[in-house]
C-alpha cells in the first residue's frame, strides 16, 4: 500500500513555487503585465495619526521598516509576536515575518499567503484579489518557514490548526487599524492554507480566493492524478514525455546520471539528503510529466520535448529546466524542510503509477516523504486531517471561490463544493496551467467571478483613479 502522497507534488514545490530557485512563481504570474510604478519610502517621522504609527501601536507587531511602493500605496516589513502554540500561548513564542501594502484604512484588506516564506517575494508585488478591489494587503510568511521559525524548533506545532491560528490572531489584532471587509487568497499550498483557515475560523474574512489548491481527501488512492496524466494533452505530447523518461531511466541511464553529477558539482550542489545522483534522477523522470504540465502549456511546451536519441547536452539541458533540479540539492532542500513535513503529516503527496517503466526502477519508495526530511524528524501521518476539511468545505463552506487550470493536475483532485456551501463557487481556466488566475478564465466565468469578490468585499465599483 502506498504511503503519505498528495498531488502537489513535493519537488514541484520547492522548484517552481518556493524561494530560492529561478523558476515563475505563482505570485509573480499573476502580477500582470509590467512592474507597477514605485514611489519612495518615507523618510520623514509619522504623526502620531501616520499608519506607521497606528500599525506599531498594535500589541505584539513591529516595524522592521518601509520599503518602496507601488504609486498610492506604503509598503511596510512587519513582525508580529505569535505563540509557538495557541493551545499554550505562555510556552514560548517566535516573530512571524509580515509585508503590508497600505492604500488606505477605508479599502478591503487582503490576507495573503503564498504558503512558504516572504524572502524572494518582492515587497511591492499585489496579488490579484487586491488589484481587483485596489486594497490593502498583509503578505504572511507561513510559520516555520523563512526566519518565522521558533528555536528551538518543536516540529509538532507545525500543523494546520496552529498556522490557521496564525492568522486569526493576526486578523484580530489588525482589525482595529482596518475595518473594512477582510479577504484571504493563496496560490497552490498557499490556496490550501487559504481554505484551511477558513475551516477553523469560517467567520475571519468576508471571502476567500484559493487557486491552483488540491484536496487530497484519500492518501492512499492516486489513481485520480494517474487517469489525469494519461487524458491531459495530445496523445503525441504523452508519448514525447514517456520516451523521454523511457530513454533516462532506460538506455542513457548511465549518461544522464554521469551529467548529472559533473553539472552538480559544476554547480555546488550536493545531494546527501535524497541520496545521490542516481536516486535524484528517477526520482526527477518519475515525476516529469506531473512537473510538465503544472508549468508548460500544449501549446508552446509540446512542441520542445527532445527525442530520447537528442544530443546529450541538448537532452539534459531539457530535463534540467523542466525538472527544476536544483529543488534537489541539499542547499534547496534545508530551507523548506517545512513543507516536506507538512507533506509527511498531514497534506499528504502524490506517488505516480509508472507501469511504462517497468523493470527501470531502482529506488523503491522514492516518491515517498521520507526521501526529503532528515531522518531525525518524526514523521507519522494523521489521515483524517484532509477528510475533514473537505467536508466542511462541502457541508459548510460559504463565500469560497476556487480557480484552477485545465491543464493543470492539480485539479485532478479538486475542491468541490456541496449541498451545505453557500456562494462557493469552482471555476476552471481554459488550456491553463498551475499559473491560474481569474482573469484567465472565460469572459462569463471572469464576470461572476468578480463580481462575487467585489460583493463580498463590499466594492461595488473601482475607484477613480
């Protein structure tokens, strides 16, 4: 029987959407067009009614400093004192890292959360919800993540419950400086904890935009990803993936891990946490075609797939940027050791059928967690945690809006809603990827989509600019 496995694959994970790795990350597709224009930072003292003022009055919060911004905006590093665990708030507590955009106190507010840490996110950036209704936004640096990180480290407090108490308090505390409609937003991980937030604390904000997320509610059942990678794309674009992976762990085997190990040391990466060289390269051809088809669109992707008898130098060069191989490295892997143990005990992962490779399989279980967390972090997984937010979600959820990517496995297992949700809705982007956003979705589907978030938020028109 298979063990932890979720469809957000963990090597995707840290390779297109996390920190620390020259990949598009969900935040900066869904920017738009060019860089906003910036102003500079103040440098004059606040008054005593200046927002600097108001947001160090909060208890616990402190400004780090102010950054540029966007025209009409002041951008703000924040920190703000959390306990290490709510259920015990006198047993120890850590700063968690925070980005604020202030536009003005009476606009929305959006919570938003790319699921790891702030430090490769750019201060400026604004997610969509908040240019939709021109607002303010609190970015949060999960906990556990970046420099939000308790010492010592008591990996049990890493949970959702905990992180979703993350932000409430914050929400409680900031609600006294901006009273206005609060929404909460996330892409990929960042859309789940999104949605986990909303299960433990339904009533925080008036909203919630979660994209890209999986609902892994079966740990134990892949088939739903393995049915969704034999139908997405063309038959001939399929078929260009499997040879590919056919001709790495087949009969170039011995090339391509030979590269792989002069590129690595050419690059000062190690391998020590997977295992080698060899373990990285069935590892990285197992999970190809998942990786291909969150990033790569039919269109301009397919047509790029090397055939197994290329240049060696060519079909590396094509499998390394696909595959994100740095993501591997022991130098990628120790900042976000975090999301591999959220994998591992709760959210679960993805171990792909490959019966196309039979017999080329050396590394029994190497999909699985374990492959990722040092050995000397418990890992024991708690299978009724995903189940539970799924049924809230169906029996309870209201105000919820979900976007995914039609090409995108992610939606494999989707949230769907039920019976119990109230103005929840689940839209899906035409010949889109994991990059989806609301405006990448039909022109009615787009409409209602906004028009929903404007309601909820209390926005019924933009502003004049």
């Amino acid at each position: 029987m298979k063990n932890t496995r979720h469809l957000l694959l963990p090597l995707l994970l840290t390779g297109l959407l996390a920190p620390g790795v020259a990949a598009p990350s969900v935040a900066a597709a869904r920017t738009g067009g060019a860089p906003p224009a910036m102003s500079p930072a103040a440098v004059s003292r606040p008054a005593a009614d200046d927002i600097r003022a108001r947001i160090a009055a909060v208890p616990g919060m402190r400004v780090v400093k102010e950054n540029p911004a966007p025209a009409g905006y002041r951008s703000f590093a924040l920190a703000y004192r959390q306990p290490v665990d709510h259920r015990h708030p006198g047993k120890g507590s850590f700063e968690q890292r925070l980005s604020l955009l202030h536009r003005s106190t009476a606009r929305p507010m959006v919570l938003h959360t790319n699921g790891y840490d702030l430090t490769y996110q750019d201060p400026s950036f604004r997610a969509e919800p908040t240019r939709i209704l021109e607002g303010n936004q609190l970015g949060v640096e999960q906990r556990y993540f970046g420099t939000s990180r308790p010492r010592p480290t008591d990996w049990s407090k890493l949970d959702i419950r905990q992180a979703a108490s993350d932000h409430h308090r914050l929400i409680r505390a900031l609600k006294a400086v901006y009273r206005a409609a609060w929404i909460s937003t996330g892409g990929s991980k960042g859309g789940m904890a999104t949605v986990y937030h909303r299960r433990f604390y339904p009533h925080d904000v008036a909203g919630s935009v979660a994209y890209s997320a999986p609902n892994n509610t079966d740990d134990r059942d892949d088939t739903a990803e393995d049915r969704f990678l034999r139908r997405v794309g063309s038959p001939a674009c399929r078929s260009a993936l499997t040879a590919v992976q056919r001709a790495m762990l087949g009969a170039r085997r011995a090339e391509m891990t030979g590269r792989l190990t002069r590129w690595a040391a050419g690059q000062g990466y190690t391998f020590r946490t997977i295992g080698g060289a060899d373990r990285v390269l069935e590892l990285t051809a197992l999970q190809l075609p998942m990786v291909f088809w969150m990033q790569k669109e039919e269109a301009d992707g397919c047509g790029g797939i090397p055939r197994p008898s290329a240049d060696g130098d060519a079909l590396f060069a094509w499998f390394e940027g696909v595959t994100r191989l740095p993501a591997c490295s022991d130098r990628h892997l120790a900042p976000v050791t975090a999301s591999y143990y959220q994998l591992g005990t709760q959210l679960g992962f993805v171990s792909l059928a490959a019966p196309h490779l039979a017999g080329m399989l050396r590394h029994p279980g190497i999909q699985e967690m374990r492959t990722y967390v040092p050995r000397g972090i418990p890992l024991r997984f708690q299978p009724d945690a995903m189940p539970d937010i799924d049924r809230w979600v169906r029996h309870h959820g209201s105000e919820l809006l979900f976007v995914y990517g039609e090409n995108d496995p992610a939606r494999a297992e989707p949230f769907r809603t039920g019976r119990g949700s109230r103005d929840a809705h689940v839209y899906l982007a035409p010949h889109t990827n994991h990059l989806a956003s609301i405006d990448k979705l039909a022109p009615r589907d787009r409409a209602r989509a906004t028009a929903a978030l404007r309601r909820w938020a209390a926005v019924d028109r933009p502003t004049a600019s």
